[in-house]
C-alpha cells in the first residue's frame, strides 16, 4: 500500500467514525452524477457500474470503508470535493445502496 494511499484511508476513517454518513444523500446523488462516477464503475465491472456497490465481493463492509473509499476516489480523480461533498456523497451510497447504520 503506498503511503498516500493510507493516509488517506486513515484520514476517512477518523472521518466517518465522527459523522456517520450524516450529509444529504440528494445533493449527494447530484454529486455523483455531476462527476459521472459511472462512467469509471462502468469501466471496472461493466453494465451501469452499479455491480461495483451489490457484488458479493465487495471491499466496502462498513460505513467508515465507505467514507474512505469515497475520500480515496474523490482524491484520485481530482474531483474537487469538499469533505462536506463526500459526506453528502457518503451518505447517498449508503441510502441507495449499502443500508450501514
């Protein structure tokens, strides 16, 4: 694991362990769509890129996963979000799709 990669897994699990998903999942929702998420969870699992959150495989097991992976994308594609955004972002993942309490 690189450095900055653990740094920033660790950062969004300090994070999230303070704000359980506690953003707005419908400007959450625009977020994704604004940066066309999809368009790279398409490219990884093929159809609608949804596969990446149902799949029985998945990495992320738990609402601090979720925010760092969110972080580690959002970080990895210069997306430009605030941390607020990823919590809104986290928040709307994890309404749709993942149900974490």
């Amino acid at each position: 694991m690189t450095a900055m990669r653990f740094l920033v897994l660790t950062a969004g699990l300090g994070w999230a362990a303070a704000s359980p998903a506690g953003g707005d999942p419908a400007v959450g929702e625009k977020h994704v769509a604004e940066k066309n998420c999809a368009a790279c969870h398409q490219r990884l699992v093929g159809g609608d890129g949804s596969q990446l959150y149902l799949r029985s495989e998945r990495r992320v097991k738990s609402l601090a996963q979720l925010a760092a992976q969110v972080s580690y994308c959002a970080n990895e594609l210069r997306v430009g979000w605030f941390p607020e955004d990823e919590e809104d972002v986290v928040a709307w993942l994890n309404h749709r799709y993942y149900h974490f309490e």
